[in-house]
C-alpha cells in the first residue's frame, strides 16, 4: 500500500477521548425504558432485552482489567461512512486494555463474512494501517441483511469455534435493527454472544435523543461543503452559471441542510418541508425559477442550489405517481413490451389515472424514459437513478422560457449540474469523526466488559471538548416502533427525518430570504488536521445549533 | 461576506517568498533571444520587443524604491484558477514597497472592464479581504479576448486617465499572447504603458523552459486527487463499482496525468498518447475493456478511470468525423432541419464519406445526437459538452457484453460517473499556488519598477524551498511560433501538450502495469495548510519528475 504524505503524517493521530474513558469505569444504570412507539408490541417481540435501563459510565478506581481473554467479533454493515476504522481500532485498543491477550476478529464484506463464516484476526499490525483513515476496507463491507434463525445459527457456528463471545455490528438503522434481533435471538437461546451496535451513516437520519449523531455524517458534510463552497466562489467569479448540486441522503435531508447552514446557497430544498406543504413538482419549479428572476433583476443570472438525493419520493403527487407505475408494471409489463418504442409514452398515459397521467406527461422526455423503463429486479422505479437536478434545471428552463415570452424574466439561464456522494463516504475522518468513533468503539468494549447486550453504544455531549464527553450504552429497543415494511409490520428503529421544528431547519428558515437574493456565500475550505482548534475541531452547525441554540452557535 | 473558520485563520498566512525579493534588487539581462519558432514572422510582428533579453532579479544594497508613485491596473483574464487574489496582493505589496504612495486598479469582469472603463480602486483593506483565498471575485473574470486597434485605443483612454503607467494581464496562453500585441503596440506608439503577463490556467498547458508551471495547477489537481482518492478508497471498500471519472483539461493531459501520478489509477487515458500512436475510439474501448477483464480473472469487478475533458478531440478518427460534420452542417443545415427526428441519425449517415459513416454508426445514440444537435453558434460541435465518460463506459459495457457471449469475460460491470472541474478551479491556494502567485505579482511589480515590458513575470526553481526560488522576467516573443487560428497564420503561445518523451509520463508508463492489475490505490487527502512541511508543500509531482527526475522524486 502506497501511502500518501498526509496519511503517513495523520496515522499518528491520537484520538481524543472522553476523560471516563481514560481509566477504570464503573457502569450506572438508570432506571427501565420504555420502546419509542407501539410498546406492547416491541415488548413481545424482545422479551429479553426489552425495557433495559441507560447506562453511563462513571470513573472508578483502580485499572481497567478482566481476569480472562475476551475474543470480539466486529462487522462493517452497509454503505461506507467516515470513521469506521477508528470504531475498530477503539474496540481494539479497549479489549487489549481489558486483557492483553483479547483478540478481535472481523467478518469480510459485511454480514455475509459471519454466515460464510469468512473472517480474519485484526492483529495491532492490521490496526495501526488503518487508524484515522477513510473507507472500509480494513475488512470490507456489504449489503446482506442478518434476519433470519438460519442465518443467526449459521453466524454462531463460526463465533462458538472462535470462542467470539461478544459481537459489534456498526450499521445504520437497519443495520442497527438487525442486530437488537440478533442480540434477542442469542439471549434466548442462552448463546452466551452478546451484541452491540454502533450508529454509522453519513446520511444523519440515525439520531435521537440519545445518539446526537451518526458517525460519518460530519465528514461527509465537510467534504461537499468544501466542494460546494469552491462552486459558490467559482460562480460568484465568474457570474453566469446556475449550479444545481444533489448532494446524498436518500430518505432524510440532513446533508443537505447541513451543508446549507456550512455554505449559504441562495437556494436549498428540503424533502421533508415539500412533504409537510404537499408541494407539486411544480411549485418547487416555480420557487426555484421565482428566486432566479428575482436574482436576474438584480443583474445577477447566478447561483447555487443545494438538492438532496431523496427528493422525488417526498413529493406527494410523484410519489402516487410512482405507485401507480408500479402497479401498472407489476401487471402489464408483457402488454407494454409489444408496445413500439416511440409509442410508449403515450401508452403509458392512456393507461394511468387523469391526475397521473397530467403530470407524466408534463416529466421531461428523459425522466419519464427513465420512469417507465429503469426498473429494478422487483419492477419498482429505481428513484436513485433518476436524475433530480437535471430534472429541475430542465423544468426550470422552460419555465423561465414561458416567463421570458410573458415579459417576466429577461435574465440569462445556463446550468451546470453536480452530485456529490461517492466523494465523501470514504473520506479520512475529520478529528470530530476521528476522535467520536475512536470513542464509539472504546466505548463498545467497555460494554462489552460490562456484559452488556442489546446495546448501542452511545457517546454524547459532543460539542463540548473530547474530555468532556459522556459514554454508555442505549438500548436499542428503546429506538424502536413498528412500521410496514414490504407489506409487514417489523420492529424497527424510528427513521430521523429533518424536524421542521428544530433550531437546524428553524435557523436555516430564518436565513435563506436573504441568502437567496444576498451573494452571502461562505467557504469552509478543506478539512484541516492540524491548525487551530476552531478550524480543526468544529462539530457540524447541525448539531451545534440542537445543543446550544441559534444564538450561541452564531455569535 | 460571512467568513468560515479556515478563511479566518487562512488570511493571516504569510507566503513564503525568494530570498531576493525581500529586499532591493538588480535587473540582471542575458543576451538577446529568438522566438520559439518562425523567427523572421514573430520579429517582423513585434519590433519593439522582439528579442528581449531574460531578465534575472539580483540582491542589490539599499532598500526597494521609486522616487515617484507608480500607478498599476490589473486585469483577470479567463477561466478562474486558484491564486489569483494573491498575484494581485503580491503586485499591490510590490508597488507599495517600490512607494507607499502607488495606487492599483482593476478593471472588471475581465479585459472588458478595460475597454469599457469599469474599474475600482483596489486599496489595502480590499487586497486583505482577499489574501489567500480562491476564485476571482475580487474584481471579477471575463473572456473578451483583446485584439483590437479599436480596444487598444479605447483602452488607452482610461489608463492615462487614471495615470496608469502599467498593466498585468493575469491569463492563460491566448490572454498572455494578447498581452504581448498590446505591450508592443502601445510601445509602438510610445503610449507610455508597459504590458506584464502572468501565467495562470489550471490547464498546466502554459509552461516552457522559462516558465515552469502556470498557477492554479497545483491546487486544482489537488482538490481533484482528493476527491479521486476518496472514491478509490470507496471503490476498494464496496468492490462492485468502476468509476469514469473525467478531469477539466480541454487541449491537455495534464491535470489527468497529475492526477494519476497523486492517486494510482487502475486507468488513466492520456490524449497525447492515444494521437500519436493514432488510436480509434475502439482502440480506447478495448485496452479499458481489457483490463477490466483482467482484473475480473482475480475476481475485483471494480476500479477507477481518468480520462481527460478533451480526449474525443484527440482521437485521430473522431477529429476526421468531426471536421466533416461541421463541413456537412455549414453547408446543408437547412435541408438537415426537414429530415424527421427519428430519420436523421440514418440521414447524416447517408451523407457522410463510408469511413465516417461507419465511426459515426458506431456511436451510442446520445452522443450521435450530441454531435448532430449541439452547435456553437458558428456551426461547430460542441466538443466540451460529449459526456466522454458516458461515452466510454457505455461502449465498454457493450464491448463486454460481446465478450461475455464469447465466453472470454465473466465479470460484472457496474459503472458511476463523475467529472471534476468546477470544483477546483477556485479553491483556495494551496502553499505552494499562495507562495508562487504572490511571488509572481510582486515579481511584476519589479518589472514594472524597472521599466519593463512584453516580459511575463517569472518564478523558477520552484521544487527548492521558496527562500531558493529565482524571480526575474521572460520576454513573451521568446515562447512564440506561428499557427493557424480560424483559418489565419497568427503569433501564438505554444500550447504545452504532455511530452510522451517526459519524465512525468514516462514514469507514469513504467507504472501503469502494475496500477491496472495491482490495487495501489493512494489517498492523498485534502490540502493542509498547517501541518507538517512534507504535507503541506509539496509541489506537484510533475514538476518534481521535471526537476528532479524519478528516482529523487520517489526515493
């Protein structure tokens, strides 16, 4: 592995930790805790672990120690996020602190390496290459849910022969999920594996009361930020694009916020606010083309726009939409294959409802190509695919078209469309993730330590210095509710959307007026290692304005 | 303007400068120069200051001065590259050095805002408003190229208004070369106004023995490299991903070859190479395809490409289409306007020579279309706007779908598209682009204080620690030579192509191998500005293959 200067310099890097963490801890439970929704039902389903307490850990006298060896087994679930290495690397040092002779074990490419029981040792010479670097590749991840009792038996096959008696799985919600079930399961049957897991998603819809944060997510936030905050200077020199960005977050529209609040664009859309007002794909065309005329009578034809990744889906007309299609395929796929080519579309509006087929006729050409043919394996629309800022950028244009034959805009309209994602789930992690997951994992073995199972590790307080950061675990039924799911009610945990009411978005309202007319443009720059501790250390704006407020954030 | 943290803690950056520009100074001048070619043309052309010497600044006793103030205008010319602000602080530094009493003015938008008279005054608390930071928004950019009697005159007017008695013009080749007509034409008329160049593109492609390299490069393939590193670390961690990612660099392979040489590529394309060994597009489709397959025989159905923006342009046969497209559509517009949609493909195939015709079949549909539908507004093909990356991957999907059914491949393909370009032309320097571009502007103000002009500032030796780097002028003849622009022989700038014959792409050739087939990803992270010397001043390493060779370079 070839090693660039900066990874050479940042391997040595010692993440900063709670101060609790520092020495030996003794586990404070609180009292019982109840699900976050439909609790008879989660109760049920979890008999074993439902209902257990918080825990916080408290220092206490003396080394941190266990008599015996504790051999731990630790999966990469689901998309890449920032930190994940650091996470490992925490679990790592904190059950060699336990006991010397402790090893780590890590199932390749996701929940598939414990079913096909594909693994290898994490030795100190594995996890010193990878402390405070980007990506999974430490031991891989992948996509394959953990669901079923073959598969857990399967899994406890390989974890028995390694003498594995705790398991960390860092996943997103799902992943999160899967493993409360997985943890319930082996309590049940009296296993003797214990499981926690570890909040991972750059998309920032992980969270609660209890996590403030998914790892991951102020990396990512940064890198766009730093790449959209060089469009805005790009734009404002030379002053005649319009730059439509789509930045990642499939259900949730927290990168896009955050990166709003990081870089002031003069426009942001927020999927959850479309939903919540019921706008039509048209109102957002129309708000977008009105701040652009707005803009161009003040001889500005420029701009950036900030669109996440989920937006599609949360507008309540193209979401019917999309059912309908569905549903269409689901039964006329065959009739619609004779259907001659050029003819399709036409096809596909004679056959949808009035409302429907209004509003499949007004996509452009290539967004309802995409519509009718892209479909995955199951014949649903692969949303991901379409593309929502050339989408916009095209409806937008022709509406500024009928406005410039109504008299109604006479400024210049040229776009430039971007989509970050890729960029920034593989990113070394800032000193925030750095140091948040170094403690997430440290914070894991310590559970671990505690026989604890069922838990989320947990680490909060986090705009205060490392020092002053608590620890402990969650409980993850505590998270969970009941939702349909392909056509079933399953336990999961609660999805964090955008709150309307949260100081984020509250702040982010009561600014973008002025950033939409004003050029109130900021540049963050790239994510700094080693300057000052108010460029290198900062928490996002997100979390920074849910614990301390618009006014201290900003003052 | 609403500040980030780093901005803030950026601004107060100190570049690092050649000892002798720290104090008074003495014009060193060598012995008379030829142009680069067609002497007796560009002597004929330009016979006031044809055959300037090179100019090499020396320490001189005493303190850096002029009896009188000295009035300077600047100009902005073309596409944004990183550093531009600090040429103008360096150039504002200079003259207040050389006289406290000196004043700057730009001219904006561009060498519009010369003709047209648009200027501000740039005082001290401007220029420190700007110290370090990206784009050019200080006084903005623009394209109107200068050529004219008519502009030069008009230009004149304001400059001897404001008492001008220098102008920089900070550009790319052609900005540079327009420079050149107007420091000999107002020397002609003895107008008293020098002309200064600078040499700025991101391109890399202005560069020759006198000037090593144009500003902007460093960073900008930096903030690339980055981003390519981050999605090779992604790339490696999910492993079921190729990625197309195309790079800004219209007429050369520079920015892609850096690029590679930052971040170990499976592929990189070089449109150099792919004209001179005189490579058909399936030429390119099939080596892509062949490693493709290679890697998929040890089983890693992923890796990352970097093509170049211009390539399409490169490739011998595609030019060929081309040129008879624009004959076709100059002459046979019209009658191509009645053809049907559906027909028109079928139409231009019909019309083309059978070689063409062919080439042109061959094409996936959307690039068909964009080669028929998009024209400048003289009728040419819109070369820039061909999403080469799509263009590749597609073709390359079905070339393995051939290969599939032949048995000889049994890989998955599964392919993201990405291309950098606005995302790095306004970064924020770099040190080594904060270092350079203020060293040349001050460097201009030296020029001017000597009296000079048709010289482009000069900064050499700039792999050694800038206390060592050499500062002095290049006369603009000596880079000239003769070519056909629009159909008439004009006095250019020679475009500097990527040498096959060089060290950076020599050392690229003898590592390609193994890169295509070994993973030897490297992540070179973002730009730092406060670590460690070895991470945050390294040159590119282009200019250290150039200056130090491979094995210094690589040791």
């Amino acid at each position: 592995m070839t090693k660039s200067a900066l990874q050479i310099a940042r391997a040595s890097y010692k993440p900063k930790m709670p101060e609790v963490l520092k020495g030996n801890i003794r586990i404070k439970e609180g009292t019982a805790t109840e699900s976050a929704g439909d609790q008879e039902e989660i109760k049920k389903l979890f008999p074993n672990i439902y209902g257990l307490p918080i825990l916080d850990f408290v220092a206490d006298e003396g080394q941190p120690g266990m008599k015996d060896p504790i051999n731990v087994g630790v999966i990469l679930s689901g998309g890449q996020a920032p930190g994940g290495h650091n996470v490992i690397a925490g679990i790592y040092d904190g059950i060699k602190r336990l006991h010397s002779e402790s090893r780590l074990y890590g199932f390749i490419l996701g929940p598939s390496g414990l079913i096909n029981h594909e693994y290898k040792e994490l030795t100190g010479d594995i996890i010193d290459e990878y402390r405070n670097t980007g990506g999974f590749d430490i031991i891989g991840s992948g996509r394959t849910k953990l669901e079923t009792k073959e598969q857990f038996d399967k899994g406890l096959e390989i974890l028995k022969k390694l003498d594995i008696r705790a398991l960390v799985i860092i996943g997103g919600d799902d992943s999160n999920t899967n493993a409360c079930v997985l943890a319930e399961y082996y309590q049940s049957i009296n296993a003797g594996v214990q499981v926690i897991g570890c909040p991972k998603t750059i998309d920032g819809d992980l969270k609660n009361k209890q996590i403030e944060t998914s790892f991951g997510f102020d990396t990512a936030c940064k890198v766009y930020s730093e790449l959209i905050g060089n469009i805005e200077r790009d734009c404002n020199s030379s002053r005649k694009y319009w730059h439509f960005i789509k930045v990642m977050g499939r259900s949730a529209s927290h990168i896009a916020l955050e990166c709003a609040l990081q870089t002031h664009p003069n426009i942001c859309i927020i999927s959850e606010e479309i939903e919540a007002k019921k706008w039509s794909l048209d109102d957002i065309v129309e708000y977008i083309a009105g701040i652009i005329a707005n803009r161009a009578e003040q001889g500005l034809n420029f701009g950036t726009i900030i669109i996440p990744e989920g937006l599609i889906e949360f507008i309540p007309a193209i979401k019917k939409l999309i059912e309908e299609l569905n549903d269409f395929f689901a039964h006329s796929s065959d009739e619609f294959n004779l259907v001659r080519r050029s003819q399709q579309r036409d096809y596909i509006i004679s056959k949808l409802s009035p409302e429907n087929a209004k509003i499949y006729a007004s996509l452009p050409e290539k967004v309802a190509k995409q519509l009718a043919l892209d479909r995955d394996p199951h014949g649903n629309v692969q949303v991901s695919m379409i593309q929502t800022e050339e989408l916009l950028s095209q409806m937008v244009g022709k509406k500024l078209d009928e406005w410039t034959n109504e008299g109604k805009y006479k400024g210049k309209f040229s776009a430039i469309h971007h989509f970050f994602g890729y960029e920034g789930r593989s990113a070394a992690p800032s000193n925030y993730d750095a140091d948040y997951c170094y403690s997430l994992g440290y914070t894991a073995s310590m559970l671990i330590a505690g026989g604890k199972t069922g838990y989320m590790a947990s680490v909060r307080n986090t705009t205060a210095p490392a020092d002053k950061w608590i620890a402990g675990g969650i409980p993850i039924t505590m998270m969970m509710n009941m939702e349909r799911r392909s056509g079933k009610m399953k336990p999961v945990i609660r999805k964090a959307l955008v709150e309307l009411e949260g100081a984020p978005f509250r702040y982010f309202k009561s600014q973008r007026g002025k950033w939409a007319i004003e050029t109130d443009y900021v540049y963050p720059g790239p994510i700094q290692y080693f300057g000052p501790v108010e460029v290198c250390d900062q928490p996002t704006k997100t979390l920074q304005l849910e614990q301390k407020g618009i006014q201290m954030t900003f003052l």
